[in-house]
C-alpha cells in the first residue's frame, strides 16, 4: 500500500475466517505437536517448512516472525475480539496488535485474560470488551465473515478480494498485490461490486484481506462444521463405520462354521484369513471415527478410507472370480462411500 500511488483512496478492511474451531477453547499446543498430530508432519520437515515461512516473512520485512516456536490454540474468541474491536472503529489497529503480539512476540492471544491485556494496549473499554467476550456477542458475526468468504471462493486464509472483482488466494509477494492494485485501479468497472468491506470510503476502491489467523499460518482450513458437504462426509463415514464394524465383529468372533452360513465364502479360506480381513475392516472403523473425532493424528481418517477402496477392491475381484457377481453390486457402493471420503478428507474438507 505504501508503493500504490492511490494509497489515500484505498480502505484494507481484515476479516475473520476461522482455521481452528476444532481446536478446544481451554488449552494450547505448541505448533511442532499440532502440526504432528493434525498433519502428520514432524522432525526436519517441520523444521523445513516452518522455517521458509520466516524467511519469507523476514524478506517482507516481518522480523521478527515465530512460527514454529510457538503455540496453537483455538481462536474463536480472538476472532470474537477483533469484530468486537473493528465495531469500536479500531479493525487495523486490533488485526495489527493482535498479528504483532502472536507472530512478533510469540505471546498467547487465546484467553479472555490475553484478549483484555490486547484491550488495554488498544485503548478499548476493559469492562465491555470482557461482557463482549462472556457473551459471544460477535460470534454470529464472525461465522457470517467466513461464510461470506466461502461464497467468494476462498477455502482457507489468506483470501484477498479487491474491489469487489478480483480475488487472490494463499499469500503473495508485495509486487504481486501491487501489481493486482494497478490492474484494479486502471480496469473500468462494468457494473457496481458487490458491497464485501466493512463501512468503505466514500468513492473509494476497497480492497479485502482475509488474513491468516494465529494458529499454523500454513494449515489448511478447518472444515465448516455446518457445511452441507462436511455434514455429509460425517454420514458417510458413520455408515461405513457401521457397516464395517458389523462385518469385522463378525469375521474376527464367530465361528468359522457358523459365519459360513451368513457369508459362504469364509469356509473356503483359511481361517486365519478370515480372520485378519475382519481385524483390517475394525481398523479401518476406529480409523474413520476416532481420529477425526478426537483431532489427533486426523490424517488416518482418510487414509482408513484408502484402506476401504483397497479391500471393496480385492472383494469385488474376489467375488466375480467366484461367479458371485449378487455380492459385488454391496462392494461397489461400498467402494464408491470410501472414495468419496478419501477425497473429501484428504482434499477439500480435511480437518
């Protein structure tokens, strides 16, 4: 913005997009555990990647700049607080205060005791801030910003839309935004954009950042627990649970002889092979369900629905060898439950 030569007629106006909902709200990690439990990530590949996070922010004059040696937590309530600030005419102020104090000085921005020392420095009624934050009074309003968002095509932070019409994922170089603020100043708008910032000068083009939040400036966005899709990628894996849980107590319980009746098959293999089908097919169950439901080491979720497309795969193979082609149609909608899973887990909704 110092570089653009409109700079007095631009508004940059910071709103919320939540990366840690699923964070819980009474205790932090630090970012190598988060990043080793939600990611898979650890050793040298953390230190690696966190650490060209810093150079890049060093290159941009963002020294100093604590990625890895520092904690995570659930930032809700920080979301809460900057809405709760930008209503008090203070949204740059709180969004740089609360950058600076997190990804500067390596101190928490989680509590509501880090969140009222950040409204003291801000010159913000201490006694409101508190009842701001006790009631959730700005919690709606935040969703709604990360909603909006979403419609606009951003699927994690950060998100920038400027002047209503060009938006610009992940982050980018200051010559590139520059560049793209030329572009949006000298392009003739067809028609009024949509109203996407808060309170815009009048006359003036806005541009929209949807920054990063303070916990791991390179983690994929969480996925919206109330979106249609996450929802649905909820069901399917509580069915596939169901169905596989049933199938694996049976295989790994019951008696050869009497699973024969249920499943014809099972007398002509091993025993030891029916056996260790349905102790994969309970893996992969506690592997759909507790990961994903506790947040630690969630990338097995996707990978127990690998697992599923493998084994509905071999099955399908098994049964048509076997002229047993009533059984594949079950394996075929099976298979497809787990890909869908697989994609949405390891893609677009990974937690």
């Amino acid at each position: 913005m110092e570089r653009f030569e409109h700079a007095g007629e631009v508004e940059v106006v910071h709103h919320s997009f939540p990366l840690s909902s699923s964070f819980p709200e009474d205790r932090t990690f630090s970012v190598r555990e988060a990043l080793l439990r939600r990611h898979g990530v650890g050793g040298s590949q953390a230190e690696t990647s966190t650490r060209r996070i810093e150079a890049l922010a060093a290159a941009e004059g963002l020294s100093p700049y604590r990625v890895l040696d520092n904690q995570v937590g659930n930032t809700d309530l920080a979301h809460e607080f900057l809405a709760h600030a930008s209503a008090q005419g203070k949204n740059r102020e709180a969004w740089d205060a609360i950058f600076d104090t997190y990804f500067g000085k390596a101190e928490p921005v989680f509590s509501p005791d880090d969140l009222l020392a950040l409204s003291d420095t801000l010159s913000l009624d201490r006694e409101q801030t508190r009842l701001a934050l006790a009631q959730r009074r700005y919690r709606e309003q935040v969703r709604d910003d990360a909603t909006h968002a979403q419609r606009l095509g951003a699927t994690g932070a950060p998100f920038i839309i400027v002047d209503g019409r060009y938006g610009v994922p992940g982050a980018q170089g200051s010559d590139t935004l520059l560049d793209l603020l030329r572009t949006a100043w000298t392009t003739p708008t067809p028609s009024p954009p949509s109203p996407v910032a808060v309170t815009p000068r009048s006359a003036a083009r806005t541009a929209v950042p949807f920054p990063h939040t303070a916990e791991s400036p390179h983690s994929p966005r969480e996925p919206e627990p109330r979106s249609p899709m996450n929802v649905l990628l909820w069901v399917l894996q509580g069915l596939l649970a169901a169905v596989f849980a049933m199938a694996g107590v049976m295989k790994t319980t019951q008696p050869i002889d009497k699973l024969a009746g249920t499943l014809p098959y099972a007398k002509d293999l091993a025993p030891g092979t029916v056996r260790l089908i349905g102790a994969v097919e309970l893996a992969a169950v506690l592997g759909l369900v507790l990961p994903a439901a506790t947040g630690v080491a969630v990338v097995l979720t996707p990978l127990a629905a690998v697992g599923l497309v493998v084994v509905m795969a071999l099955a399908g193979a098994f049964h048509v060898r076997r002229r047993e082609y009533s059984a594949i149609g079950m394996n075929a909608v099976l298979l497809a439950l787990a890909v869908v899973v697989a994609w949405g887990r390891f893609g677009p909704y990974s937690f």
